[in-house]
C-alpha cells in the first residue's frame, strides 16, 4: 500500500491540517475585528467522544518544537504570546497559574479591578454598608462571650471566635472616613456601648484593638476625604457635619465613662512589650483627641481618674522613648487652662518632679528633636502652672530659682526655657519672694549676660521681632523693679547693674526701644490705612475695632516699647547719673524723658482692674496703675515729662 496517497486523500499534503508555518498567528493585541475573523473562519470542533472507552481520557497536546537559534534569537518575544505570566511558578502539583496575558492587557484588567473594589468601598462606606460592619461587629462580640462563658477554661473553644472579634473590630477603622453617617449610627444603634464594653475583656489584646479603634475614630483630621459638596453644608455653628458628627461621637463617650476606662487599661499594659507600649500611645492619643475637641474635659479627666500620678511617674523613667514625650506633652495640655489640674499637680509633687527631670539638662543638651521636644513640654508645664500663687511657693521651696539660676549660667539649650520660667515665677504679687531669691542666688550676673550677649552680635533689622530670652529677661526686670523693696541691697545691686561699664546696660534698653518704636510705626501705618478705608464706607470705628488695634499694636512693638519705657523710668527716677545719661542719649534722636512718659500714659490708660491687681502689688500694695501713676509722676518734677 502506498502510505502517500492515503495521506494525499486525507488532504494532509496540501496543508489543510498543516500545523507548521502556514499556521495564523494572533497578535498579541488582537482587535474585535480579528477576533471575528478568527471566529468565522474556524473549523467546527469535533464532538467529544461519548463511549465509555473515552471516558477520562484527554487528547495529547501537540507539541511545538523551538530551534535553539530561535530561543536565543533577541527579535521575538520574551515569552510565547508575549505572556507576561509564562515564566511563572508553578504550585508542587505541577498546575499554572498564569494568565496567558500580556503586561498591558494585565494592566488594563487591573485598572477596572480596582474601579471594582473602589466602588465595593464607597457602598461599605454607606449607610447600610455602614450598619453591616456595625451589625457584624456586634455578633463577633457576642459569640465570643458566649464561647468564653462556656468554655472559660477551654482557650482552643473560643480562639476562633476571638480571631473573629479581631477582625471585626479591626473592620470599624474605615468607619473613620466617613464621621457624617457611621458615627451618629454607632451611637444610635448601641454599637458604640458593646466597643466600650470590650476595654474590659479578658484578652488584653481586645482591649488594645479597641483602644486603637477609638484613636482612629476620635482624630479631629476624620472625614477629609469626604465629598467636599457635603462638608460645605454647615449650620449657624460654622461647623461640618463631620466636626458635629465627632462632638457627637466624643460627648457618648465621655457619658460611657471611657476615660475613667481608659486609664484603668494602663494598669494593664506592660511597656515592655510592644503591643502593649502601642496601646498606651493610642490611649495618649484618645485623651489628646478629647481634649482637642474640648478643653473643659482636662478637669475630670484629671479629677476622676489617675491620670496625672501616672504621667508624672511616666516623665521620670530613665530610658526616653515616645510614650515619655507623650506623656510629657500630655500634662503640658492638661495644665494649660484649669486652676484645679495646677492645683493639683501641686499637691501630687509635681513642682519636684518637673524640676528632678529637668535638672539633667543642666549640664547636657537632648540627645535629638524628640526629646528636645520633651523638654520643651515640660517647661511650657512648669510655666503653666507657675500662673497659681500656690504653685510659685511650691517652686521657691524646691529650690526652682537656684536651678534655673544654674541653667542660665550653663549656657545649654536650656537657658533660654530657664529665663521663661523664671519670668513666670517672678510675676505678680506672689512672686516677689522669688525676686529677692533670684538677686541672693545671685541670679542678675547670669541674666544681664544673657540680656547683653546680642550685643556682640550682628544686630537684627530695626523692625525683626525681639528675641525670646531677650523679651523674658524684660519681663524678670520689670518684676524686679515692681518687688524688690527700696533702699534694701537687692535694690541697690540691681541698680548697679545699669550704672557699671558706663552705663552699658541703660545703651541697651534704648537700642531694644528703637527697634520697638520702629515695629510700632509700620503697625500704626497698617491701622491708619484701615482706619481711613473703614472711615471712606461712612463708618466710624467703634469699640471693637478700637480694642483689635490696640492688641495688634501690643504685638507689633508696643507691649515691648511699654516693658522697656517701665525699666527706663525706675531707673531714671532712682539714680540721678542714669537719669542725665539718659537724657543726653534720647536727645541725640530727636526724644527725651516726655516720650517715655507718654508711653507709659497709654501704658495707664489701658489696663484694667483685674490686669493691674495681677501685674501688681510692689511697694507698700500698690497696684500696677498706682505704681505708673507715681512714675509719670517723677519724670514730670522737672518738666521733661509735661503733658
């Protein structure tokens, strides 16, 4: 038999059934048009066999054999088809898992998968997306009860459904995009009392998770990514429907008594670990939250619970690390308003404690920006409450104007922050005894160097803003002058501070004024502007904007120009040669004694009763406005200050 001519009549001669180079190649784009083609010119494919002997059985694949030179040729594909998943791994079974796609057809299935399951979040974001994640939450909550109040010796009989928990509760941290529904929903419906609930459980774990939960969901930055048409509504208040969503939110947890919860939950943590170290940053973080949205919380934050202990014990801790600076950053909050918290923090020893951790910086400065920071924040919390008559004590009888004497005279990072605090306890009635304290330490050695060292320096434009330490050494010489009792060696070695190395000292006060009136007058050209435009509508400035002058005027020069002029005036009054030194300066610029009268008249004319009485009380208690009134007066005995 010839095997030709049967292989002639089957056609396969021609090339009918020809697998080889006559073979059509799809593109590795193929257009709709091509697929058509494709389609239609396609043999029908034959039917599957449908005996038994068939059954199970697969055809074998045809095997296309490759040239080694066509392997190694550069010009064609990296892979067949150019299959972006031909070269992938296969599992231990020998199965492919890749997608016979090329890379820009993978990425162009990519893009609308994630259209996908954008769309699939902003429907979970939604108000019955929303009460789906709320009403899980709640059943995982509940099976675990269930399975732990049954099996409470069994761990392996509830770890499953406290995996669940887990994840459900991990489930609400979306909620936080979307305040304006979720959060009125998770009060309404009652979730928000089965997550409180949880910072009791027995997993301490649970209780962290929850912890994080309430950090996430109470961040004052919730909701910005919400449509900005919808936080554009806003009520009479001028708030967004997310702000009054997070009040709302804020409020069901303080009447739930999280806060007490919350601290009871440090007891439980172990910093050492650090799941546990992470909880009580999130639980430093709640309180901040809180007390960001309200101030007025710090007081029972701090009267009902054990805060304030805890934070004072955390401060003193050895090793630095970020819950230290929280915790720091945390009393410098809770200090800043409340008499009752300073109060308080004086009867917990917290002068003590503050000035125990703060006296290592005498003598080295914060190894990085964190624990600068920390520093920092125990200062401002120190300053703070330093604002109480009964805190000032506290601060003199711990020895607080010896170690900020020391720090001055150091010269570390410190300084600066000491001549603050020292500003702060030397002010007001109560103060004075600090005063006397601060000349017997002998304290005006460190302070005129610190007030004098710019000097050396290039001097800043006339108009730049008065340095720090500079406007606080102001502020410790005008108490001086105010408490320091006359005729007493304290007043007499301040005054000789301003008459040593000709008069040194005096020169630097008038170069500080200059730069102070300089300030003042670009301020007052600002306000004349706006006052004439104010006054070309037909309006008269009142009240109100008479007191927003005056304010812009204190931060624009005058507060310093009044602070200086008030030291210019003791001064001159108690020492006859700085008196003359003074004059025979001011007249070389056009000035003399009546400009700082006339300062000091404005200085008079607008403080208040209850500022006088706080600035007040020097000699014999007087009151500040009693104390401006005699020096206008002194200067005017020989009519240099006349009206």
């Amino acid at each position: 038999m010839n095997v030709d001519e049967l292989f002639k009549g089957a056609g396969f001669a021609s090339g009918k059934y020809s697998t080889g180079g006559n073979k059509r190649k799809m593109p590795d784009n193929p257009n709709p048009e091509f697929l058509k083609k494709m389609k239609t010119d396609a043999p029908p494919a034959p039917a599957p066999p449908t005996n038994g002997s068939a059954k199970g059985k697969e055809r074998a694949p045809a095997v296309e054999v490759i040239d080694e030179d066509d392997e190694m040729n550069g010009d064609g594909d990296f892979a067949p088809g150019g299959d972006a998943d031909y070269f992938a791994e296969e599992d231990d079974e020998g199965r492919f898992f890749g997608g016979g796609l090329t890379g820009e057809q993978k990425e162009i299935l990519n893009i609308f998968d994630n259209a996908g399951e954008q769309a699939d979040d902003s429907g979970a974001l939604a108000l019955p997306g929303i009460r789906r994640t709320l009403l899980r939450f709640e059943r995982a909550a509940a099976r675990n009860q269930d399975h732990r109040s049954k099996w409470p010796d069994d761990p392996t009989k509830f770890i499953d459904s406290e995996a669940d928990l887990d994840g459900a509760l991990k489930a609400l941290l979306p909620l936080a995009q979307a305040p304006a529904l979720a959060y009125p929903e998770l009060v309404r419906s009652g979730t928000l009392e089965v997550l409180i609930g949880l910072l009791s459980h027995e997993n301490v774990d649970i209780a962290i998770d929850v912890v994080e939960v309430l950090h996430e969901l109470t961040d004052e930055d919730v909701g910005e990514a919400v449509d900005e048409d919808e936080e554009e509504e806003e009520e009479e208040g001028g708030t967004t429907r997310s702000e009054r969503a997070l009040k709302e939110l804020i409020n069901a947890l303080v009447q739930h008594s999280v806060m007490e919860l919350l601290v009871d939950n440090m007891k439980r943590l172990n910093e050492a670990e650090e799941s546990d170290r992470q909880g009580v940053y999130h639980i430093l973080g709640v309180f901040e939250n809180v007390l960001s949205s309200d101030p007025s919380l710090s007081q029972p934050l701090v009267a009902k619970t054990a805060i304030l202990p805890w934070i004072l014990d955390r401060i003193q801790a050895k090793a630095h690390d970020d819950n230290r600076s929280y915790a720091a950053e945390m009393l410098s909050i809770v200090l800043q308003t409340n008499r009752e918290n300073r109060l308080f923090f004086g009867e917990k020893d917290g002068v003590e404690s503050i000035l125990k951790v703060l006296s290592q910086y005498r003598r080295r400065d914060p190894a990085d920006a964190d624990e600068t920071e920390f520093m920092e924040n125990l200062f401002d919390a120190l300053c703070s409450a330093l604002a109480e008559p009964e805190v000032k004590k506290l601060f003199l009888d711990a020895e607080g104007v010896e170690l900020m004497n020391l720090m001055i005279k150091d010269k570390k990072q410190s300084r600066t922050l000491a001549i603050k605090t020292l500003d702060f306890a030397l002010s007001g009635p109560a103060g004075a005894p600090a005063c006397v304290a601060l000349i017997e330490d002998g304290g005006l050695k460190g302070l005129f160097a610190a007030f004098m060292g710019k000097v050396a320096k290039k001097k800043h434009a006339a108009e730049a803003p008065l340095p720090q330490d500079t406007a606080h050494v102001l502020g410790i010489l005008a108490s001086l002058f105010t408490h320091i009792p006359s005729e007493t060696p304290a007043r007499i070695r301040l005054l000789a501070k301003f008459v040593e190395s000709e008069y040194e000292k005096a020169d630097r006060l008038l170069d500080i004024r200059d730069g102070a009136a300089a300030r003042l007058r670009a301020t007052e050209k600002e306000i004349g502007v706006e006052r004439v435009e104010l006054e070309a509508t037909g309006e008269k400035p009142g009240k109100e904007e008479e007191e927003t002058w005056y304010l812009r005027r204190l931060d624009g020069g005058l507060f310093t120009l009044q602070t200086v002029d008030y030291i210019l005036a003791w001064i001159a009054m108690e020492d006859d040669g700085v008196r003359a030194h003074l004059e025979q300066m001011l007249a070389r610029k056009s000035l003399s004694l009546r400009d700082v009268v006339g300062t000091l008249r404005v200085y008079r004319d607008n403080i208040d009763a209850e500022d006088s009485a706080a600035r007040g009380e020097g000699e014999g208690g007087l009151s500040q406005s009693d104390i401006l009134e005699g020096l206008i007066g002194a200067l005017q005995t020989d009519g240099q200050g006349g009206e």
